[in-house]
C-alpha cells in the first residue's frame, strides 16, 4: 500500500480515523509514504509516548499538522503536546519556501485537506446508512488479501424463548469468605471435575498458602463450591497453555518476579508448569503445580498454544519483557515446538505472519485444521500453516472490522466437527477493538470462514451490539455460548469501561441472520482476565475479572486511571436452555463407557444409557475445553461421534460409537464423552485419546 498516492486511498485512511479512531502512527505512515512527509512532523504529531493509544481524529491530525508547517522550528518545538478538539480544518496558506522532502508543502497541504475533507464526508455517508466498519484500507500488517466489503455494525437479535438461567454460586461452606479464591486469569476443567484457576503474583488473594504467603492458583468442586490453593514457583502472568497427551495440564511462559510482593516466586517468562489430576486417584487433589526447571527457548508472554496430531505443543507469539510492543525489539514473533512431555526443542523459529501484525501479534488464534495444519490469525490476517515444513500453504482474505487480537481481542471458536462435514474447519471470530484505550469502540461483526475450502471467504454477520473480551464456548448441542467482555475499551489494566452483561446465544445450523438469540442477564461486569468453561454437569461456569493492576475490592469512582470496576471473586454458573424448563427433567441417566482409552483411528466402543421415554434423537460428543485464558480456548474442538444402534423411544440404549478417523481431527489429550438425547445432554465422561 505504501507509495501509493491517490485521493481514493487518502480518503479510506480518513474514513477509518473518523469513523472510528485508531491509534495514530498506522494513519500516518501510509501518509507519510504518500506525500514524503518527513519523520520529525511525524514524532511532531505522535506526541504521545504510547502511539497504540495515541489517537485523534482525521480533521485534527490535519489541524494540527497545518498549524506545526507554519511555525519555525522554535516553535514547532513548543507545539502543544495534547490533540485540541475535533473541528473543521481551516484553509491556510502556507508560506512557499517551506518544503518537505521533495514534495511542495502547497502539495502535502492539498492532500491533508483532501484527506480530512473527503473523510468527513464519506464517514458522515457510513453514519446516515447505519454502517460502523472501516472501509478496506488495512494500516497495520501485511496489507495483502485485504477484505472487499465492509464490516458489518450490530444487528438485533430477539430474546431466546427459553434463554436459559444465571446463578451466583455460594460461597465455600467452609469459609463463607472464600469464593474463587484466586482472580481466575486462567482456567481449566481437569479430569476429577474440578476447575484449576491459575493468576499472577498478587498483593491481595482470599486465600494464604502454608508458608504465609497469597495462593495465586486454586482448585476449584463445583459439587461443593469448596476451593484449596495451589503453590507455584514462577509468575503465571498471561502465559499460555494446553493439555499434554498424557492428560497434564500445562502453562507455558509469564512474567517477572515481583519479589516486593512475594519473594518465594521467580520469573515466569521461560518458565512451564505442570499440573496432573485423575478421575479415578483422588491423592493428586490439591497438588501443588510441579515445576522442575524445563524452560521454553525464549522468553514468552502472551503466547499462544495448540497440541498437534502427534501431541508436540506449537506454542507461538508473546513478548520477550513485557514491554511496548511499537517497539520490535520487545517482542518475540516466533514459535518453538515442545515434545509430547512438555519439553522444548530450544529452537525458536521466526513466523512471518507474527512479524508482520507487529503490535497486534500476541495471543494469535490458532485451531488445528483435519489435514494436520493449522489455521493462525493475528490482527486482521489469516493463513493455513504448515508445521513441519514451516511453510505458508495458503493466505486466506484479511477479516473486515477492527483488530481482532491483543490487545484488542474478541474471540475464536473452531465449530462443531462431524463425518456429515467430512470433519472441514469452519472457523469463527467475534468482537474486537481500534486501539488500545478505554475509549476504543469495539466491534460487533462476526466472520466464519472455511479455510480448506477451494476459495475460502469470510461470511459476515454481527451480534446485537460491538464487544471486546467476548468469548465462546460450545456446547455439547452444538450452539455457542458468547459471554463477557465490554462495549467501550481492550485488554489492560484500567483499559475497559461498559461491560456486555447479556449472555448471547448463537445456533451456527441455523439461516444467516437468524443464528443470534440473547440469553439472561448478568449482574456482575467479566472484564479483562476473565473466563468461562463448560463442566461436566453441562453448564458454563463463568469466573474472573480483574482489570486492575493489583486487586482492589470496592469500586473508586471518578478515579483516574479507571478503578469503577473491582477484582472480582464471585463465581456463576450459566444453565442453557438445554437444561432449563421443560428439559430440566429429561437428561439421560446411567451412562457407562466401554472403555475410558479411547483411539482416534476410526475404532469403536460401546456406550450404554437410560432415555427418557418418547425419545426421538441421540448424539454422542467428544469434547475438549482447552485452555482458557483473556478470552482465547487454547485447543478447545468438540466432535460429533457416528453412533449406530439406536432405537427411538427405548429407555434403555446401547450404542456403538465411532472415533474420529485420524489424530488430526482428534488430537491426543483428554476429552469429554457427552451422551445427548433430544438436546439434553447426560452427565459429562472423561476419557483419554491417545
């Protein structure tokens, strides 16, 4: 796109600042290429140190570079360093002996003008017709196989007949002060049926390890709101995770000791943890994490992780410090491989499509695709990658809207897979933001995409209202859960402001259009470091947020940065539809599994249960939950079983269920058996696929 100097591209790039501010150095560097504007004006109108949150409308940009060409350099040296407020830009004239580069200032000037004028316009034409996506003008990443059509704004939806029901869970019988325990930052459903929660270093948890100091994991009984802590040794802080083969649940990377805090935990930003459970020994409950020195090759923060067919980890992305990531020399656009035992290889290979989304690299979303590849999308883009040869095997159209990761993350469900689809991907994203700032708008448009198709292309559709933070999660009926998250701001502390309470309900079987139903409300705000996973029983338990630097539990108005919202330890748990009403009565009963070691080869196994009468459908579900962390389910896929023996209306069924037929389509790791009959899913089994 650069280099490129035509009154078209000038008035997109006006059209995505004024119709929805974005941080300011992407709108001026295409600029800059344009008209050869020199960088010093550029540093002039940057002035903020942070540029990802440096924002001004178009008219001001143009206001304020008029008003810096008329100064001598002394006074352009004093230029104020706070954008004035948005209004028309005056025509000046600008004295002739000043030039920039090559190009006549009179010429720079015309296009600046072009720039805002045309802007205003078109962005007032986007407004009167509804619309609320940015034209298609990418300005951060590779700028190729850039979206032919506009995002779409939000779209109304009708209230679910049967929208299901939220509880607030009591807190633990043993201590009424205990909920959580921890701020759940992170999370998974292990194999006893407890859910781990795993945080950062804090100053403030509910509960106090044995040596004197705060738990910042804890191991959660939704059979009896009872939570225990959990040691670990190095700081957790947004590290990225999955299951291994084995069944050991894994975080991988985080953040630096803060020894001013806790002394007794190191730095976590090489670091892997390890934690094992079972359904079967109860001994291992309330283990501490295990953490005996294996390090990743480089520093990671923020990375991204996926288990592959033959059950190595792909861990992608992350910062090197913690840093500004504007600056490239903080950040780590690699990926690395770690073996089946969760140790790395020591290589850390550079990722083109990494590098090229600089700032928006980190926390990609990343599914395994049935041919052994994996789809990856950062910012905007997308592509099929191969692993193994460590080739780009297809890039896929940009997604139109706004940023879609870090910091302006929405969320990423792989859909149900199935023989009736030959098991083909189809892959959907929800949400996102401009920039990252409390005031950022976020986006309400969706887009599904089918990348092993011939000509893969996003089919767009919007939910009822923009969301940052949204995430989503299947259900064994095959709909989707879309929860948490907020209407203005991104991820970071003090970064987010009108949360989204309404649970939303998507049907992905259902005509384009008529897929959204809203749910129940919330009462509680799930901003940033929240999650929501599905348990055993068939509900969603939603936990988490905590947007602040270090907890705090009463809201501080008017305080700025931002503290209205607090470190927040109560848990929910949603019931769907499934299990409301009427069918809170019919689940099926008395399911028994022929076996618990379970083939992806396309072999068999038995399944007996006891039906409702009058039953009419039965589905079988292997289901894996990942890891659940700032919105993204590392790993999370569910797969529709081809069963035979069925008998409609009979109480008492035997089924024989077919595995997947390959380990591409069911990677290794542990999973979950969900027996659903007329929609209602049984009590939840875990078994292991190896």
């Amino acid at each position: 796109m650069a280099g490129v100097a035509t009154p078209l591209l000038i008035a997109e790039l006006a059209v995505n600042q004024v119709a929805r501010p974005r941080p300011l150095l992407p709108i001026l560097k295409p600029l800059e290429a344009m008209v050869d504007v020199e960088v010093p004006l550029v540093e002039r109108l940057a002035t903020q140190k942070d540029p990802m949150v440096a924002v001004a409308p178009a008219q001001d940009i143009v206001e304020r570079a008029l008003t810096i060409v008329e100064l001598d350099a002394s006074q352009a040296a004093r230029a104020p360093a706070e954008a004035p407020q948005p209004k028309p830009a005056p025509r000046r004239q600008v004295p002739k002996n000043l030039s920039l580069a090559n190009q006549p200032m009179a010429q720079a000037t015309a296009l600046l003008q072009l720039m805002a004028h045309a802007g205003l316009q078109m962005a007032t034409r986007y407004a009167e017709t509804g619309h609320k996506g940015a034209v298609a003008v990418d300005t951060a990443g590779p700028c190729v196989n850039a979206p032919v059509q506009p995002a779409p704004g939000p779209s109304p939806a009708p209230k679910a007949t049967n929208p299901g029901s939220l509880k607030v869970l009591p807190a633990s019988s043993t201590n009424p002060l205990i909920q959580a325990g921890v701020p759940a930052m992170h999370a998974g459903l292990m194999q006893n049926g407890r859910v781990i929660f795993l945080d950062k270093v804090e100053n403030y948890t509910q509960i106090k390890l044995a040596n004197g100091q705060y738990a910042y994991s804890a191991e959660y009984d939704p059979a009896t709101n009872k939570v225990v802590g959990l040691p670990y040794k190095t700081n957790a802080f947004c590290s990225g995770g999955s299951f291994l083969a084995d069944g050991r649940f894994v975080s991988i990377g985080g953040n630096a000791p803060l020894d001013f805090i806790d002394p007794t935990v190191g730095d976590g930003f090489k670091a892997v943890r390890y934690l094992k459970r079972s359904a079967t020994d109860a001994s291992l409950n309330g283990q501490a994490w295990s953490e005996p020195g294996n390090k990743i090759s480089t520093a990671r923060w923020y990375a991204s992780v996926q288990t592959m067919p033959d059950g190595t980890l792909f861990v992608a992305s992350g910062s090197l410090n913690g840093l500004d990531p504007t600056v490239p020399a903080n950040n780590n656009p690699t990926y690395e491989i770690l073996n089946a035992q969760g140790i790395s290889s020591g290589k850390s290979i550079p990722m083109e499509i990494l590098n090229k989304n600089q700032p928006y690299y980190m926390y990609p979303f990343i599914h395994l695709l049935n041919n052994g590849n994996l789809f990856v999308f950062v910012s905007k883009s997308a592509e099929v990658f191969n692993v193994g040869t460590n080739t780009v095997v297809k890039a896929l159209p940009d997604l139109p809207g706004d940023y879609r990761t870090y910091p302006n993350t929405g969320g990423s469900v792989l859909l149900p897979l199935s023989s009736a689809n030959g098991y083909a991907p189809d892959v959907m994203i929800c949400g996102g933001g401009a920039y990252q700032d409390i005031t950022s708008p976020t986006d309400p448009s969706c887009g599904r995409i089918q990348p092993l198709a011939a000509t893969p292309k996003w089919e767009l559709d919007s939910m009822p209202q923009g969301r940052g933070m949204v995430e989503g999660t299947l259900l064994p009926d095959g709909t989707i859960i879309w929860l948490n998250g907020c209407n203005s701001g991104a991820q970071g502390f003090n970064q987010a402001k009108n949360p989204t309470y309404d649970v939303l309900i998507y049907d992905p079987a259902a005509a384009l259009g008529q897929r959204w139903h809203i749910g129940p409300t919330s009462g509680i705000a799930r901003l940033y470091h929240s999650v929501a996973l599905l348990l055993l029983d068939g509900t969603i338990m939603i936990a988490g947020s905590n947007p602040v630097e270090q907890p705090i539990l009463k809201p501080v108005p008017n305080h700025n940065p931002n503290e209205d919202f607090v470190t927040e330890f109560r848990v929910e748990t949603y019931t769907p539809p499934y299990l409301s009403g009427a069918n809170a009565g019919k689940r099926p009963t008395a399911v028994t599994l022929s076996s618990k070691s379970l083939t992806a080869n396309g072999s068999t196994f038995t399944i007996k249960l006891t039906a409702p009468a009058g039953n009419k459908a039965v589905k079988v579900a292997l289901y894996h939950g990942g890891f659940v962390t700032h919105s993204l389910h590392m790993g999370h896929r569910m797969v529709f079983l081809d069963t035979t023996g069925y008998k409609a209306g009979a109480t008492s069924q035997t089924l024989t269920a077919k595995m997947p037929p390959n380990k591409n389509v069911a990677p290794p790791g542990p999973y979950v058996v969900y027996v659903i009959v007329d929609g209602v899913p049984a009590i939840g089994q875990f078994v292991s696929v190896a």
